[in-house]
C-alpha cells in the first residue's frame, strides 16, 4: 500500500466520523429544542395542512315554533238524552181504591223501571237497578194514567192522605210486554166506614161534633143535600143567608171544604180530587 492511498482512506474516514458526530448533534439538538425546559411551550418545527373533506357538512335546522292547533278527540260525544219513540211505549194506570173499589183520591204513586228483567215471565231479578221513574197522584176516581216504555216497572206510592188505611201487602209489579199495551196495578184501602153516608143527619152530627156549624145549624131538620158524589157533598140550611157549603169525607167524618161565597179556583179543587159533577159551583180562575 503507498502512503497516498493510505492517506485517502484516512482522511475519508475522519470526515465520516465527523458527518457521524454531526448528524448526532443535530439529532440531540432537535431533541432539546422539541422538549424544552418545561416553562414555555415547545415550538413546532413545521405547521401541519388544515384537514378539510370535500364531503358538505349539512347545516342544523334552526328550532321552529309551531302553534298547538286543537285536534278533535277520538271520543264519541256523548249520546244526547233519547227520546222514547212513541212506538215503544204503552199505558201503565195505578189505582188506589178500596176493598169494595170505591176510589181514594189525592195519594201520591209511582213508576220505577228496573232492568233487568223478564217482562214476559213477570220476573224482576234481586239485584235489578232503577233506570227511569215516574210520579203522580191519583186523581177524583182514584187512578193516575203513565206513558211509559215497554219494561219492568215496581209501583210505589207516597205518604197517603190522612184518615185512610192502606191494606198492608207486599210488593206491586208491572210487566209492560208491547207497545201499545196497557196495564194496571192497585192499591188497596181498608173499607172501615166506608161508603160514607151522604145523609143531611150524618153530614151535620158530623159538621157540629167539629164545631163547624153556626147556631141553628145542628138541627138536622133544617138541612138539605143537594148534591152527593162518593166523598164530596154539598149541603145548605134553610136559615137566612147563604147557608151552603161543599163537604168532604176525610174517611173518618164529614168536614167542610168550602162555605159560600168562596173564591177558591177550580183548577185548584180539581187537583184536590173535587169530582167534575162540582165544577159549575166554582169560579175559572
């Protein structure tokens, strides 16, 4: 080997060590200033592109404000108060007469229709609820008229005028199986001192037991019945002045309903049970 090539070979060796060295300093050098000395924050060496995607971004829709608008309900209204066609219905008459069916007027009756129930078999179930009702009061020949639709009907009746005597019985029915039926139900009354004895004798012993007469009044032999109609009666006296009056029979005695003159109005008598034979002897008022 010459001394020339021994020197190439050395020198090119040094710069290689030399490039070696230089590329570890750097290296260490980058480190350091990557790192720092923990107060302030490291500078990059190189800003990396903005990312950005060809792809849209859809924007939010903005809120909106809608106003609630009433929607109607998926209920059926209710079903209005149903008339009762006239082809469904028929007459149901509660009496109120005595054992010998004379009429006993002025006592509060009723309907009540119960379902269910077997109107054909004449059968009301335990159990059976109320589901219509109707009220009246009998009139001068003991009897109130009802409209009422075909059914099961249990009779009722009120608080009965006073002097008489319900017989005690158990429970009154009616079966209303058809339009355009009628039927019938009664209530019974005890007969004691009945029919009332429409004599001028009784009518005064009666009127003068109550002290309802005037002096000169409690001779019988003065009075005269005019007119007699089951428990109504119209009496007079032949005394001076006008001496007639209307009477009653309460079922125990004969009282007096009225004494002449008078101003009571026939629709009032007439819902009183006076009987329609009495009309003329009172005024349309």
């Amino acid at each position: 080997m010459s001394r020339v090539g021994g020197f190439e070979r050395k020198a090119e060796a040094m710069r290689y060590g030399i490039a070696r060295k230089t590329m570890i300093l750097a290296v260490l050098a980058v480190a350091a200033v990557g790192c720092g000395d923990g107060t302030e924050p490291a500078t990059p060496i190189s800003s990396l592109p903005a990312i950005t995607s060809s792809t849209p971004v859809p924007s939010q829709p903005e809120p909106s404000v809608t106003t609630a608008v009433s929607q109607p309900s998926s209920r059926p209204p209710a079903d209005p108060p149903q008339e009762i066609p006239p082809s469904a219905t028929g007459t149901a008459m509660v009496f109120t007469l005595t054992q010998a069916q004379h009429p006993v007027p002025n006592v509060p009756v009723g309907l009540r229709q119960v379902t269910p129930c077997d109107a054909a078999g004449r059968d009301i179930p335990e159990g059976a609820r109320e589901v219509l009702r109707f009220d009246g009061v009998t009139d001068a020949q003991g009897r109130a008229v009802f409209t009422v639709p075909v059914g099961c009907y249990r009779m009722i009746m009120g608080e009965p005028p006073a002097g008489t005597r319900p017989v005690p019985e158990g429970m009154h029915a009616l079966f209303l199986t058809r339009a355009g039926e009628t039927v019938k139900g009664t209530f019974r009354f005890q007969d004691a001192g009945w029919p009332p004895v429409c004599s001028a004798e009784t009518i005064v012993a009666d009127l003068a037991a109550g002290g309802e007469l005037y002096p000169g009044q409690a001779d019988p032999s003065f009075a005269r019945v005019r007119e007699c109609e089951g428990r109504w009666g119209i009496v007079s006296w032949n005394t001076p002045g006008d001496t007639q009056r209307i009477v009653q029979h309460d079922f125990e005695r004969w009282t007096t309903y009225v004494a002449f003159p008078h101003d009571v109005c026939w629709s009032k008598a007439a819902k009183e049970g006076v009987p329609q034979r009495l009309e003329s002897y009172f005024g349309q008022c």
